[in-house]
C-alpha cells in the first residue's frame, strides 16, 4: 500500500426509520418463522443516497427507491415479512457494527463481498457484479489515476473505492475520504476534489446526471455484491434471503429488475 496524505472527515449520520411496519415494535419471530428485530418486518439497513442502488423517494410507500430497494421489497414479501429502511453510514454497515448492535436485520447497500469483511459478517449469495470507476470534469484532461498526482481523489470512507485509490493512486495524491455518495458529488461539484474513485453505477448515474462529468476510467476489481448479516446471528434468515433471490432468478424477476436500472 502506497503512502497517500488522507483525511477522514467525520459527519454524524442520521439514523432514518421508514416501512410498511414501525421498527421500534418487539423483536421476535413472526408468522413467516424468521426472527427479525421487529417481528414481522425485515428491517434493512442501507446507505442512502448511492444512486441508483438506493435513494430517497417521498412518493414510495417506504420512502426509497433504487435497484437494491426493489429486490428487498420483493424479497420480503417472498419471506412473508413486512419491510423497513433505516439510513446508516456505510462504515458502520462494512464493518458489521449496525447489525452486531440490532439496528437490522441485513445490509443491502451495494456491499462488496471481501474477505475482510467476512470476518465480521455472513453474506447472501452474489446478485450484482461490479467494477471501481473514476469520475471527473470532462474538460479536466484526466484520463487516468496517474493523472491524479498532486490532486485529490474522493473516496467513500470503509468502502473498496479507498481501498483500491490506496493501493493504485499516485504517491503524492490526496485522498479525502466522507462518509457516503451524497457529500462525494457536492464535493466534486465544489472543486473540492478533482476525481471520485468508486462503484461504476452510481458515477455513471452522476454523468447521466450531469454531462459536464465523465467516466475518466473504470478498474477490473471482480467485485461482487452480497446482503449482508451479523456474523454468525440469523443463518435461517440469510437462507430465506438466499432462496428467495434464487427464485427470483428463476421465474425471470430479477432479470426484470435489473433491466429496469441497467438495461439502457
């Protein structure tokens, strides 16, 4: 790993609770034979905003939107369980201590499956590939990382984005890391950095955005995203998850799914 000046900046999060049924009832299990926090509910804790996987929507019934909101609404459905949202940052869902502590059930919030986090959390099977990307200015003249010597790269803190600008960036960059998507892209919009190195989906939704911003280039990581559950706590709840992402493969929602955020 590269020596990089980095620094942390540290914004309180606001936890955020919406759903078809209130998180703040008794934990225990329901009907459907999950134990979930709330019983009767399949509480999801997700870092919001990170277009399109997951961003306010007033007009929702739970108040979000996005591609890993639609599979968990039909995953809870499938598992017989109502369905809410809570806002937590990112760190605190990679690194396993909002589920450790009984904000959720599961994370989905576009996780990449490492074995660094395996050591702190169980993951569903695979249901999204992905690749790092960077974005710039289109008339910045960066086409690469190794443009980014003696500029600064935004990455979001905990997420493989640091991890790989740690790892490729030029020695003499900066990183500044915060804490999610939504204060990356006013950032840049800010001139506060120059470049925001992370998940391709979410940059390449800031373009279509925005054509002022271009992916610069995108990095081959074999990235994989899983839901992820408190290490060791709720296997039959993980296995219900897994067997109903399976069936959604299988009778073609899935597809019909991702086609709705990807196939353009």
């Amino acid at each position: 790993m590269r020596s990089l000046k980095a620094f942390a900046v540290m914004a309180a999060s606001l936890l955020v609770a919406t759903g078809c049924t209130s998180v703040d009832g008794d934990a225990g299990t329901s009907e459907s034979g999950y134990t979930t926090v709330t019983a009767g509910t399949l509480t999801v804790c997700a870092d919001i905003p990170y277009p399109p996987f997951e961003e306010e929507d007033p007009g929702s019934e739970i108040g979000y939107k996005g591609f890993d909101v639609d599979l968990v609404k039909e995953i809870s459905s499938r598992l017989g369980l109502g369905l809410a949202i809570r806002d937590v940052d990112f760190d605190g869902l990679q690194s396993g201590a909002a589920l450790v502590s009984g904000q959720c059930d599961m994370a989905a919030s576009a996780v990449s499956i490492t074995e660094e986090r395996k050591a702190n959390l169980d993951f569903s099977e695979p249901y999204y590939d992905s690749l790092q990307s960077l974005l710039v200015r289109a008339d910045s003249g960066i086409t690469s990382l190794d443009d980014m010597a003696g500029k600064t790269i935004g990455v979001q803190t905990g997420s493989t984005g640091k991890t790989y600008a740690e790892e490729h960036a030029p020695a003499d960059a900066t990183l500044l890391q915060l804490d999610s998507d939504g204060m990356l892209w006013p950032a840049i919009q800010a001139d506060q950095i120059q470049a925001i190195l992370q998940d391709l989906p979410v940059n390449q939704a800031h373009t279509e955005a925005d054509p002022q911003y271009v992916i610069a280039a995108t990095y081959e990581t074999d990235e994989q995203y899983g839901f992820a559950f408190a290490k060791g706590k709720n296997p039959e709840l993980r296995e219900g998850v897994d067997t109903a992402l399976q069936e959604m493969r299988d009778d073609g929602t899935y597809q019909k799914i991702y086609d709705s955020y990807f196939a353009k």
